[in-house]
C-alpha cells in the first residue's frame, strides 16, 4: 500500500506539529504526552531538585523526550510562577508543585503585591534558562513550549478559588484590579520566555472552567485578559494554546476567540462535538483521560482510546493527541509509549484524512 511508504514524507516534530496548527497536512497525528513532572522520573531525577536548577532540568526532559518520542518538549514544570513570584508559598508535594499558603488574606493586601523582574525573581528565570538551553539541544526538532499560568488562575492562587470565585459577585471591581496585576506579571513574563527561544506559550486556565464560571464570567473575568496576552505573544510570532481543564463545553466559541492558535481539552468533553463546533478554525488538542487511562488503564486500553480520539478529532488536521492533562508521575511508561504509538500508526492523506497502518495493540477483550 502507498501509506506503508510513509518514509517519502516525514516531518520531524516541529514541522508536524506547526503543519496541525496551521490546519495543514502533517505527515501524521502529532502527540504531546504530557508527561512533564514524569519526565523527569526518567533520568531519576526528584522535581525539587530541577527547579532552580535549569542544567538538571533539561537533562531530565530531554531523557523523556527521547524515551517516549514525543513531538513537544514542556519547559516548566507547574502554573503557580507567577503566583509564587507574587508572594503565595509554593511547596513540592509527591514530585508535584502546590500552592500551600495564599499571599492575599484580605483584599487590601492588593497593595503588597510587587511586579516581580523575570530575569531575577523567583523561579522565573530558571525557566527561562531551561528555554535556552533546549533550543540549543533540540536545534528546532522538537516544538518547545513553556507552561504558565493564565491570569484568572494566577489570581485564584494569589486569593483562594473560592475567595475570588465570591469576590467575582461581591466585589468585581477588586478582582478586576487583581486581574490587571497577573495580566501585567504574564506579559512581562512571556516576553522573557519568548526571548528565550518558546516556539509557543500555554496558558493554564483550570480555573475558568464551566464547573467554577458561567459562560457569562468567562466572557468577564478570563476572555479578555487572555486576549490580551495572546495577541502579545502572536505579534512576536510565538503559538499562544489555551488550556482549560474539566468541562468547558459551553465557552468553546469564547475559548477560540481570543487570540490562541490551540486548545488543550480535558477528558470530560467529546472531542467530536468540539471539532465539529471550533476545529475547522483551531487547532485542538486531547483529551485521554490521565488517571483513568493513562495511570490506571493498560498500554492496549490506551492505545485503543487513543485510536478513538483520533477518529472523533483527526480528520481534517488541525489535530494534537495527548493526554487531557498532565500526567501523574507514577503513570506507566508502556502507557505513554501506547499513545505515542497510537499516533505513529496514522498517515495523513491529500484529502487532510487520516488513515491508520496497523494495529500495533490487539483490542481489549470486550472492545469490539
């Protein structure tokens, strides 16, 4: 057959991945694993040794890189920078960073919060570094893009979730003035990384989700501050992707609005409602379940969900297989390589169809 012949036509990573953004044709499915703390877990190394420093850091990523053959590289390691540079004391919790402590006990400790410098403060700089060097390493084979955390979210780990979801009704005004400070931080903050060598720019959005905003807060408190550090990172020609956790079916339209080339989609959604709605103007990116496949299922269930996603989503490019979040650290290595050969076994054709060249997992038992 002509697509066993998939050698006259092979991109390398960044090529496939630019070609799903750009709603082109890659030569097949691109796959961004998610496997950032647990790549680290690969060369051995624990996360509270890498964060400060960016040498040991990129040694641990690329040791995944190279293990599980993925098509991105994730610089960083968590969302909470930007927080912990305003003053939020951020510890590592099983391999994983956490917020512990909120700078912000009553809202006029607004008046405290100081603009960090990223190329001194906190653990900006670290990621920075761990930009640079990458680039250097991977020499534009791999896409490389930094995690951060998107304004709303950066503003839940300065106040408390449920303190600023209430200060939302309360008091919009104040969340509005504390938006403008996180928008202001992540500008600052993205121009380091874009200096750095970021080929794109997640913003992390967990807490702008159906499941905590209305559409209508969306279109408030997130939209447009997102917009804003979106449109900043294109007009340097740098990707910006949208992420936001769990359900976020009813802000789709919005999500796709504001300036991001990409989505990254959790589990919760249909990711063939999500193409169908949005996918024929952005890229989307998803959405296996992390705990349910990913950490707990076995290499044949993962290969076989990843199978089906790329059915419901992959026609048409402007498609990226992956998790619908990072991984948990303990998640298998056979169940990341399943994904990631669930990906190897497609081929795009002329028509932007995807077509697959084998089964390289035989089907559970009672999966028809």
């Amino acid at each position: 057959m002509f697509h066993d012949k998939k050698e006259v036509f092979k991109m390398n990573s960044l090529e496939r991945i630019v070609a799903a953004i750009k709603l082109e044709k890659p030569d097949r499915v691109p796959v961004t694993t998610l496997s950032i703390v647990r790549s680290l877990r690969v060369a051995g190394f624990p996360t509270e040794e890498c964060l400060y420093n960016p040498e040991k850091m990129v040694e641990g990523k690329l040791a995944g890189a190279e293990r599980f053959e993925d098509d991105a590289v994730v610089a960083g390691t968590d969302l909470f920078v930007e927080a912990e540079c305003l003053g939020s004391k951020v510890k590592v919790y099983e391999h994983t960073p956490v917020v512990v402590d909120y700078f912000i006990k009553d809202k006029s400790d607004i008046k405290k919060l100081k603009m960090p410098n990223p190329k001194n403060d906190g653990r900006m700089p670290y990621v920075c570094k761990e930009i640079e060097l990458l680039k250097k390493k991977l020499d534009n084979t791999k896409i490389i893009v930094p995690v951060t955390g998107g304004p709303f979210t950066t503003a839940s780990q300065l106040y408390g979730p449920e303190q600023l979801l209430i200060a939302t009704f309360e008091d919009p005004e104040w969340v509005h003035k504390l938006l403008r400070i996180c928008t202001d931080v992540s500008l600052a903050y993205w121009e380091e990384l874009i200096k750095a060598g970021s080929h794109a720019i997640v913003a992390l959005e967990p807490f702008s989700s159906n499941t905590i905003l209305s559409p209508e807060q969306y279109a408030e408190f997130t939209a447009p501050y997102l917009k804003e550090i979106f449109e900043f990172s294109w007009s340097k020609g740098v990707v910006g992707v949208n992420h936001t956790c769990a359900d976020t079916s009813l802000i789709w339209d919005q999500m796709a609005s504001v300036g991001a080339l990409a989505l990254q989609l959790d589990h919760p959604i249909s990711m063939k409602e999500c193409k169908e709605k949005v996918g024929k103007k952005i890229c989307i990116s998803g959405n296996v379940h992390p705990i349910d496949y990913m950490l707990y299922g076995t290499p044949e269930a993962v290969y076989w969900k990843c199978r089906d996603v790329i059915e419901e989503a992959g026609n048409g490019s402007g498609f990226i297989l992956g998790s619908g979040c990072d991984l948990n650290p303990r998640t298998p290595e056979v169940n990341i390589l399943a994904m990631v050969q669930a990906a190897k076994d497609t081929v795009y054709n002329d028509d932007l169809s995807v077509s697959f060249i084998r089964e390289s997992y035989p089907r559970p038992a009672g999966n028809a």
